[in-house]
C-alpha cells in the first residue's frame, strides 16, 4: 500500500497552490493514501475481455439536425467591444 507522510501532503498542497491546515495534514495523508490505495486496486483488475465503450450504459448520443437556429449578430455583440479587428476580439497580450 503507497501511504503518504505529512511532507508528501505538503509538497502536493504546496504545488497545487493550496493552503491548508496544520491539524488537517494527516486526514489528507489518510484520505489521499485511500484514493491511491483504490487506484491501484483498479489498475490490477483484469480487463481482457472487456470492450471499451463510450457510455457505461452502452447509450447512443442524441444528435440534433445541424441547422442554423440563430442569426449572426457578431456585428452587434462586437460594437461594444474595447477593440476589434477583422471579426476577431483583441485582448491585451498576458503572456511575454
């Protein structure tokens, strides 16, 4: 069984950018250790035999006739836009 320690809990809370609680560690390494525990299990169970499928209860989607059901209105949405170019939204640059 994979179990956590308290340093692991406040490695991954530190990497997903998530404050804890000191008292909460241990319940956290307790329950994470759980949901490990049970993946685990899962990964051992033997799936030969069985398809792959796309909805547990073997379910085809609805599909809906593909026609035009609103007009376009881009124009109208895009006047109260701080600024447009060629039909597209221009939008400050937040990556260097």
């Amino acid at each position: 069984m994979m179990s956590l320690t308290a340093s692991d809990v406040k490695k991954i809370a530190h990497l997903a950018r998530l404050g804890i609680d000191e008292q909460q560690i241990d319940g956290y390494a307790n329950d994470l250790s759980s949901i490990l525990e049970l993946m685990t299990q899962m990964g051992q169970a033997d799936t030969a035999g069985v398809a792959p499928m796309a909805h547990p209860l073997d379910q085809t989607q609805r599909l809906r006739e593909d026609r035009v059901t609103e007009t376009d209105r881009r124009d109208h949405f895009q006047a109260i836009a701080p600024q447009t170019e060629a039909g597209l939204y221009l939008v400050p640059k937040v990556i260097e």
